[in-house]
C-alpha cells in the first residue's frame, strides 16, 4: 500500500466512484497515483438498523486483524513445509504454495482541526450524525490521534478483471484433490492447529495476482471462527464461535500432506483408524 499524505486521501475519498454493493458491505472505487483500488464500509450487519460510525469501525478493525493472523499463520506455515521438505508430485511445495495475503489499509475520514467536520458523500453519513455523537464516543473515535475520525474504510488494490477461486463458505469446507486445493486443506488444518484449536478460516477466497507476471494467487475477503465468538464477535460478524470451529473438524478430510507435516489427525473413522492413515492424495 502506497505511503500517502492525509489531505491527499481524504479529498480522493470524497471522489469516490460506487462499483458494488455486497452482501455487508458497499464498495468504491478508487485512483490514487494511477492505481486502482477499492473502499469497503459496511452497511449492514445483519440487523435491520443503520451501521453505526463506531460498529462501521469495530467491524473493519476485525476484518483487518483476521488479514494480519491470516498472513501470520500463512508465512509460518510456508517455513515449515520448507524445512519439512514436503513434496507434492516430486516437487516441494513451497513453489506450488502460491498464495498470499492480500496488502490492505484501514483509513478514517477525518480533521485534526476545530473546524466542522463534513463527512464525505461516500460515507453515508450527514453532518449531524458526527456532531450529535456523545462526546465520550468522539474520545473513543480519536483514539491515540488528534484525529476527529468519523467514517473508517478498509481499502486494498482492486482485483479487476481476474479469475477468482472460492474455497469455503461460512460453515461449508469441502475437500480438494487438486494441488491448490488441497494446499488450502492442509493450510486450514495447520491454522487450527497452530492456533491450539481456538480459530479456524473460513470463507476463504483467492483472486488472480494484479501482477501479470506472477502465479501467486491472493487471499482477501476471510472470516474466522474463534472460540469466543459467538457470544463476543471476536473476529467479526460472522463469526460462529465454537459451532464454527466443529463444522471444520467434521468435515476435514485429511491429505496426504496432513500426516507427512505430523498434523494431528482431527478425528478418528468409524473402523477405528484415525483419518490420516487412509492415505488420501492431495
């Protein structure tokens, strides 16, 4: 993501061009420095009242650190099948593991003046929404900044024209047999694991890379199921907690790779043997 002066950025954001509207969320089009890239605020949580400035907030920050884990588990996850030496097909497959997460940042609109704030025709919100929040949420707005924050936006390089891959949904993890997909499989398994059993992906989702050139595929738009989410909303809306967590380990089907990088196996088959030692390929 591209370093940018503030003024710079907040007067693209009143600029911005509506391309989508999405199940939660409305998307926006945005140029900065001959680049494309999109603009995401929520506008519905699953309610059927207005998505407040700071739930709009709450929710992106979520979305953001699930990106952050997500590349965490992701980077440890390809020094281990590196050092384990895993082969898919007689090859390593740490060439074959060509996923990134997508680069994003979280943005507010804003002034660090005295002077009324007029959010932008993009936010959604009128003048009075901003000045009529109770002072204590205008302190929790401005967090560590002297920013007078109103509107926050998520806004990541727009995917464009490319081929898309879904994965899994909600609570739906089907299994793969072809290299990609079975990568994710083994990628999932690994997160829980990793995790110690406390979060599992899901609604994972990967686009083309916008460099040509490249064979990476990017991760962007995931959820996660974390252990307390569903009473907290630990990673966000959609979050199921617990529930979310057991229909991963239900439907896991374990590749081959699962058993060749020592993940334990999540449950055991009904003749007894565990369901790694079935020896699916992947």
């Amino acid at each position: 993501m591209q370093r940018l002066e503030s003024s710079l950025l907040l007067g693209l954001l009143r600029i911005l061009c509506f391309i989508q509207q999405r199940k939660s969320k409305l998307v926006f089009r945005l140029t900065i420095n001959g680049v494309a890239y999109i603009a995401k605020r929520c506008y519905s949580l699953g309610g059927e009242s207005k998505v407040s400035i700071l739930a709009n907030r709450d929710q992106l920050t979520k979305e953001g650190i699930t990106l952050g884990r997500t590349n965490f588990f992701l980077k440890n996850f390809k020094q281990e099948c590196d050092s384990e030496g895993i082969e898919i097909s007689g090859k390593l497959i740490l060439p074959l593991l060509a996923f990134d997460v997508t680069d994003f940042a979280l943005v507010r609109e804003g002034t660090v003046t005295t002077e009324s704030f007029i959010p932008s025709p993009a936010s959604g919100l009128a003048p009075s929404e901003y000045s009529d929040l109770l002072e204590a949420e205008k302190a929790e707005l401005a967090a560590d900044s002297n920013i007078l924050s109103s509107i926050t936006w998520l806004i990541e390089r727009q995917r464009g024209d490319v081929q898309l891959w879904k994965y899994s949904g909600t609570l739906d993890h089907p299994s793969y047999s072809d290299k990609q997909g079975a990568t994710i499989n083994l990628f999932q398994h690994y997160v829980y694991l990793f995790s110690r059993k406390t979060l599992v992906l899901a609604d994972i989702q990967a686009s083309e890379s916008h460099d040509k050139h490249s064979h990476t595929s990017i991760l962007f738009d995931l959820m996660s199921h974390t252990i307390n989410g569903l009473f907290f909303s630990e990673s966000g809306a959609g979050d199921h907690g617990e529930q979310g967590i057991k229909s991963f380990v239900d439907q896991h089907n374990c590749v081959q790779k699962c058993a060749q990088m020592g993940l334990e196996a999540l449950r055991e088959r009904e003749d007894g043997e565990s369901e790694d030692e079935e020896g699916t390929s992947g």
